[in-house]
C-alpha cells in the first residue's frame, strides 16, 4: 500500500510539474506570436518615409492606410471574439498568425495606394484582429492565481515587437529596401505559426458547457457600465497609442532630422522601455491589491493614465531630442502600468464563458475610435504641424482615467456583485 500511494504522488507530483511547465510553454510561444503581431503592424511606421518618397504617396494618404488597418482590424475583432469562445483558440492563434504573416509578405510587393490598403489595411489588419481575443482569454484561463502578471508579460511582447521593429526594419529598409522588411516579418512569422500548431494543445472551447448567444452577451455587457466605462477609456489609450506609433517616426525625422534608422530606433526605444518596466510593475502590484480589493486593478489604470497625461503634451513641446526621450520614457512607464490591467479588469466583471466575445467587442470599439488618430494628425500636419497635434493628445489619456474613475466610484461594485453570483 505504501509503495502505491508512494507511486500515485509521483505521478499526481509529475503531472502537476508537467502543467506548469506547459504554462510557461504556451505563454512563452503566445508572446513570440503577439510579438510579431505588433512587429509587423509598426513595420510600416518605420519605413513610411521610404514609401513616401519611392511612391509619391501624400501625407494624408499614408495616415489613411495606417488607419485602414485599425479600422479593419476594429470591425473584425468582435467576431474574431465571438469565434474565440466556440472554436479552439489554438487554432484560431495559428491559422491567424499564417495569415497576417503572408499579408504582410505580400505588402513588400506593393506599388500602388490602393494595393497598400487590400494587403497592409484589409489583409494585415484583418488576420490581426482574430489574435488577442483568443490568446488573452487563454492565457486568462491557464494563469488563474496570478492573471495580472502573466497578461503583463504577454502584453510586453507589444514593446519589444515594437523596438526590435523599428531597430531590423529600419536597418533591412535603409540597407536592402523597404520590400525586404516586410519580406523578412513575414517568413518569419509563417514559420512561428507552423511551430504553435506543433506545440500548443487544442483547447476545449469555452462555451462547450455553456451556452451563450451573441445576443446574450451583447446584453449582458451592455447592463454593465463597468465594461462601457472601461473600454471608453482604452479607446482613448489606443487612440494616443495608434497615432503616436504611426506619426513619432516622422516627427523626429522633421524635427531634429534624424535618419530614418535612429529615428526609427529613438522613437520607439525609449517609450517601450519605459512600458515594460511599467507593465511588470503594475501587474506585480495589482496583483497584489486586488487581493485586497479587486476594485484596484482599476485603481493602477486610472493612475496610469493620468500619469502619463503631462509626458505625452511634453513630447511634442520638447526643443531637444534629450528631452524628447526623457518624456517618451515617462510616458511608456505610465503606459505600461495601465496596460497591465487591460483584460485582468475586464475579467472581473465578464463571466468566464464571453471573455473572448467581451474582449473582441472591447478592441473594436477601442480601435475604430483609435483608426482616426494617424489620419487626423496627417490632416493637420501641414498647417498645425505634427509636433503641435501630437502634443494635444495628453487631453485623451486625461478623459480616459476621469472614466475609470466613474467606473470605479458608481458601478464596479455592483457589477463585481452580480459577476460573483454567476460563478
């Protein structure tokens, strides 16, 4: 008896090890495929003056096919959510990571506005859309007992994508055409979608036990303020984010004529550095209070928010390049501390069977209201100037944690309330 129960403690103890070792797998190949979602969506940030100048595009032309993409990806995220909660979320990972990736492949053959927006806006935009909702909800469910943290993780992927970006793409642009940066994400991320398929287990989609209409969850959501309060306040984050990401490129390039390789590396370093350090640290923390209080983790995004308001107004008003870094660091520490908390909030008042539909209708709202930024601020940019119009945007990231404030003082408890008597 004894060399049996010996026996079956070995195996429950291998088991439990093997489970957790798959954990860090699965959140390990989820951060290379999210890294390469971000990668190859800022790929044509950087090499946007190259493109100018190859093909004559105007200003306001090149912001439209920036904001094509959001757009895209923005009206598809939904249903991309919706899928996400009946079908294997391994799946749709990697057959949406092989699609974006021969997107954006097939972007480095484009010579025409209009080809620019079939394949980087619709195609690009469009396999994109179908990632985070699955790969958040997934991670949501595996990391229960430390949800924060690992979501922070995944979502530092979006800062090193972005570096690493702006460093090889700018690099392969200057040195070998801008063709060949898209060429080069693009197998790359063939090869990564080949390799989760490989790897990841197929999930039990979560909606097998229980069953939930799109009109169900489009009601159930709509009786929270929480989440419309919450995802009001992430599309004025990603309304900042988008145009930051599509215009700072140039904006060091016109201002302190900068190469396109450092200005491509200086406007991203700094910001996303930053944000790692402040993704980590806010998913550390509320973590942490949230034990307390769940109601925190809406606490350190509001703080984030507000925070990185002021930093956000001195980039643009900045007159040197060292002060100009000084306020991108600022603003991607608070940045960061706010985007550790994106889903983890979210899932405090989203029952476990429509995370993924809640997340997608989330991202849509927040990015068709963000696919304005970049061609606003290329509208202006002849007249108002690109440094003036950037520095307005301090105004949105304001408004966003004056509504998390509300979120938190009116509603979240009674949402929370409700949450806990379904599970």
């Amino acid at each position: 008896m004894a060399i049996t129960n010996t026996y079956v403690r070995v195996v429950e103890m291998n088991e439990i090890r093997r489970l957790k070792n798959y954990k860090w797998e699965l959140l390990i190949l989820l951060w290379v495929a999210f890294f390469l979602n971000q990668a190859d969506r800022q790929i044509f940030s950087v090499v946007l003056p190259l493109i100018k100048s190859d093909l004559g595009l105007s200003d306001s032309e090149l912001g439209l096919i920036a904001s094509s993409l959001v757009w895209t990806y923005g009206l598809l995220v939904p249903v991309a959510g919706f899928i996400g909660d009946k079908l294997s979320r391994r799946n749709i990972i990697g057959f949406s990571l092989c699609f974006w990736s021969i997107a954006t492949l097939m972007t480095g053959l484009s010579t025409t506005f209009i080809q620019f927006i079939l394949l980087r806006g619709i195609a690009t935009g469009g396999g994109e859309a179908f990632y985070a909702p699955a790969a958040n909800a997934l991670i949501g469910e595996v990391h229960k007992k430390r949800r924060s943290f690992a979501l922070a993780i995944h979502q530092s992927a979006v800062y090193f994508g972005i570096i690493l970006s702006g460093i090889i793409a700018g690099y392969v642009a200057e040195h070998y055409g801008w063709k060949n940066a898209f060429y080069l994400f693009g197998g790359f991320g063939i090869l990564i979608a080949i390799v989760i398929f490989s790897r990841i287990r197929k999930d039990i989609p979560a909606q097998v036990e229980e069953k939930v209409s799109i009109k169900q969850t489009a009601k159930t959501i709509a009786k929270k303020p929480t989440i419309i309060l919450l995802t009001a306040a992430f599309a004025c984050m990603v309304f900042v984010n988008v145009g930051y990401l599509t215009w700072m490129p140039s904006l060091l390039v016109d201002k302190f004529h900068l190469p396109l390789t450092s200005a491509g590396f200086s406007s991203m370093f700094y910001h996303h550095v930053g944000a790692f350090a402040g993704v980590i640290i806010g998913g550390a923390i509320s973590d942490r209070l949230s034990k307390e209080n769940p109601r925190n983790r809406l606490l350190v995004q509001a703080a984030g928010l507000l925070g990185g308001a002021p930093f956000i107004y001195w980039i643009g008003m900045a007159g040197t390049e060292q002060a100009t870094y000084i306020a991108l660091l600022f603003f991607g520490i608070f940045r960061g501390i706010y985007d550790s908390n994106i889903f983890a909030s979210l899932f405090e008042v989203v029952n476990p069977a429509i995370r993924s539909s809640a997340s997608g209708l989330m991202l849509m709202c927040a990015f068709l209201v963000g696919a304005f930024s970049p061609y606003i601020l290329g509208v202006l940019k002849p007249t108002m100037g690109l440094a003036q119009g950037m520095s307005l945007l301090w105004i949105s990231y304001f408004l966003g944690s004056v509504f998390i404030a509300i979120a938190v003082i009116f509603f979240f408890k009674k949402d929370r309330v409700h949450f806990a008597s379904l599970k």
